[in-house]
C-alpha cells in the first residue's frame, strides 16, 4: 500500500494538466470565433475542479489496492 500510496500522486496532477491542456486546444479557439475573446475561467472552479480529480484520483488507485491486498490475505 505504500508503494501505492507514492504512486499515485503524480498521476493525478498528470491528469489535471492533460485534461485541461485538451480542453483549452478546443475552447479557446471556438470562444476566439465566436465571441473574440479567450474563455474566462473562475479560479475557484478550476481549483474545486483539480481538488476532486485529486480525491477521485487517490480514491480510484487505493480502493481497488486495498481491496485486492484484503482478498489476497483472506485467501490466502
């Protein structure tokens, strides 16, 4: 689990700045066409928006780990 817990941290950074790297190449050409100005973006938003990527990130990874590490020991 602690390897899992030091692996999955840089994952959901890598995530947030991908996801929001696409969103910009289609939005701001779209908002420059149609409106001529770039999108406004509410940093309270994009924050809370990075916060539960974090914690879906985190919850995504160590659920599953510990789940499987469970069955392993009953198992086994």
């Amino acid at each position: 689990m602690r390897m899992i817990r030091w692996e999955a941290p840089p994952v959901a950074p890598a995530g947030i700045v991908l996801g929001t790297a696409i969103a910009l190449a289609m939005l701001v050409p779209m908002m420059k066409r149609s409106t001529g100005q770039g999108p406004y973006i509410p940093p309270l938003l994009c924050g809370s928006f990075a916060g539960a990527v974090v914690m879906l990130g985190l919850t995504a990874v160590t659920d599953p780990a510990r789940a499987a590490l469970r069955r392993e020991t009953l198992e086994g």
